[in-house]
C-alpha cells in the first residue's frame, strides 16, 4: 500500500453569512405566523451563522449542489480541477434522482473523462468519498483523485414545505432542546457548503501536506432502525415505507420529502453507539492514545451534543481537552457530509499547524448509525522524503 497525501484542500459557503435574525426571511415563513420554536432552537445549537444558496432578496436558490462542488473543485486550483484520473462526490442530497450527483459535477467541470464515483448515505458521505479516493490512490489505482463532500440543504427546508410549528412542541423543546431535530425544527440546524481535496502519492512540493494513516467506517444498522430520512414514512414497527409505495397526495400532505429525525432513537444511541461502542475496537486496532493527538475534528450536528462528545470520547477511552478540539459549527454551521473538508479546510489555513502534528477526525451520522474515524498526520516533502 503506497502513502497517500491530502496535497491541496478547499471550501466554498455560497452567499454572504446568514445570522439567527435573518434566517426566516431567508429560508421563508412556515405558515402565517413567525416561528416560535426558532429560538429556542438556535440557543440550543449555538450556531450564530451559516450559509445558504438562496438569494436573499427573491428567495430563489443561487447554487445547484453540482454548481456548489465543482466551485470548491476549482478552488483547489490547477492541475487538481482539470488533471485527474478520478473524481469522487459524496452528498445526502444530490440534486436529482438519477444521474448520480458526480457525473453532474464532473459535467460542469467539463474536465477530461475520468472515473467518477457518487457515495450516497448522509453526514458519512463526504467521509466515504474521501475513503474511497484514499484507496485508490493507496492500492496504485489513481495517481491524482479529487474527492468531495457537499449539502445544499436549503433546497428542501424552505418555509413553504414545512408545516406550522404548534405551541405544543414548543413547550417541549423548552423542557428537552433534543427535539430540536424534528422534522419542522431540522431547517434551523442544517445549511449549505462543500468542500474538496486533492489526494496523491506524494506530498506537495512546497508547504504542508497531510498523510493520511487510515480511515475506518462503520455501520451499527444490524442494530438500531432508521432515525434520520426522507423520501419516506415510518411505520410503528420502525420500517420504512418508500415514496415510491405512498400515493401522490400524501408526498405533499406528509412532506415525504422533508427531512425527518427520530429524535428518541437520536438522543438515545448517538453517542453510546457512533463513540462509546466503537471507539474502544480502534484504540486496540491503530494502538492510539489521547496524548498522540494534537487536534480533533469532531462532527456533531448542535452544540447541545458538545458536552456529551467529549463524556462519550471519555468513556470509550480518548479524554481530549477542549483546547485542542478544532470546530466551526457556530460559524459556517451545520454542512453535514461537507463538515469535515470544511473544518480540515479551516484548521489547514489557520497556520497552526506543524509538521508531525495529528489529527483525529470523527463524523457520524444517525441515518440508520453508522461512524467514522480518521487520522491525518502534518508533514512536508522534506519530512516524507
């Protein structure tokens, strides 16, 4: 298996930040009243800001998601937008059913043909594209792959496809701020952006790269159902019934396109099953402990889980201090499968890295639960050499 090296990284956030106030007028008014449970939400996840493709003043989107990734594609600069043997774009929400979201990014680069691949799932997908480029590059398959990870979410949290919040469900965000991931309450966590990295066999000629050690996935669906979907109705046995199988009517009177949370199955399982189940079988695995990581990236979705990732990091054996956490989730919000690139993307230009630095990544997602680490470690062409 040959080293592989992030050689270049990019991010793009459409738009101009969009603040708590100004997130309703952007994304419109569900129903004839303001939402009541917006801030109680938004004091629950900490997010001061995000980024939406939405024009502000028609409410019209800006950005397809194809049109989003290949912008953070040609950030990364030449030769990585237009010299590569493969192309590999993760998202939750493509833009259409069928072709796959990355044969409509490799169209709009307009590149030379290439192997494409499309990984789907949701907060995972990024990761699983970056895996997947990771191994192709190891194996000697490719010698440059560009892969990606992106959301445009605002595409389905626009006011009009949401029903009114009732006050019922606002007395009980009071009482437990979990329920912040119902399905009315999701567009005031998730928002937009993509990112993009360069992966090759050997570090970058000048500046810093970083080697990847290893990436490891993982699915808990054999025990837990569903919690995170769309395109869907849950029964009471916890199945899911497709849209395919529903009649026309319900997809509008059900939102069945609209994401929807389990929020008990959330706030149940999310940490013991994605942290504390898993994390123990990779500290035996990869021989890693709490003081060989320099920063860690951590993906969660609201600040309400803050505290409880680092119990959960705890308690499956890896107590890292606050001061060396790297987040951005107050700032460029909540980009699902772009999450990681973006935050790499931040830490990687913030100068505060150093060569023989590591850095422990961990993105989970509550799909059907599934989890993923990954360790990166900072070096350059002369400390590789």
């Amino acid at each position: 298996m040959k080293n592989v090296y992030i050689t270049a990284i990019a991010a793009t956030l459409p738009n101009d930040p969009v603040s708590n106030d100004d997130m309703e007028s952007v994304l419109g008014q569900a129903g004839e009243q303001p939402s009541r449970a917006r801030r109680v939400i938004l004091k629950s996840n900490k997010i001061k800001n995000r980024y939406y493709a939405v024009d502000p003043k028609t409410g019209k989107p800006t950005h397809t998601n194809a049109e989003l990734t290949a912008e953070a594609i040609k950030a990364l600069g030449a030769p990585y937008a237009e010299e590569l043997d493969c192309l590999v774009c993760g998202t939750s929400m493509p833009d259409q059913l069928m072709p796959n979201h990355a044969v409509m990014v490799h169209g709009e680069l307009a590149n030379p043909p290439c192997e494409v691949v499309a990984t789907a799932g949701v907060c995972l997908a990024g990761m699983s594209a970056l895996k997947y480029g990771w191994m192709s590059v190891a194996t000697g398959q490719h010698k440059r792959v560009v892969s990606t990870g992106s959301e445009v979410a605002s595409a389905v949290m626009r006011g009009k496809l949401f029903e009114p919040e009732t006050a019922a469900a606002v007395d009980t965000l009071e009482k437990k701020p979990e329920v912040a991931f119902d399905k009315d309450f999701l567009r005031w966590m998730l928002s937009d952006g993509a990112g993009a990295v360069a992966l090759e066999p050997v570090p970058a000629k000048e500046g810093l790269s970083l080697r990847v050690d290893w990436i490891d996935i993982r699915s808990f669906a054999n025990q837990l159902d569903a919690c995170m979907y769309a395109g869907a109705r849950k029964r009471e046995d916890g199945s899911l019934e497709s849209w395919k199988d529903l009649p026309h009517e319900t997809w509008l009177e059900e939102s069945t396109f609209a994401v929807k949370q389990d929020v008990r199955l959330l706030n149940e399982n999310i940490i013991p099953t994605t942290i504390e189940q898993y994390l123990p079988e990779l500290i035996e695995k990869y021989q890693i402990t709490a003081d060989d990581i320099d920063w860690f990236l951590p993906h969660y979705s609201s600040g309400y889980f803050r505290e409880r990732v680092y119990e959960g990091m705890k308690n499956g054996g890896m107590e890292i201090p606050f001061e060396r956490w790297a987040t951005n989730l107050p700032d460029k919000g909540n980009t699902g499968s772009a999450s990681i690139y973006i935050m790499i993307e931040e830490l990687f230009q913030s100068g505060k890295l150093e060569v023989g630095q590591k850095l422990l990544c961990w993105v989970p997602e509550s799909g059907r639960f599934s989890s993923s680490f990954m360790l990166l470690t900072v070096c350059d062409a002369r400390a590789e050499s």
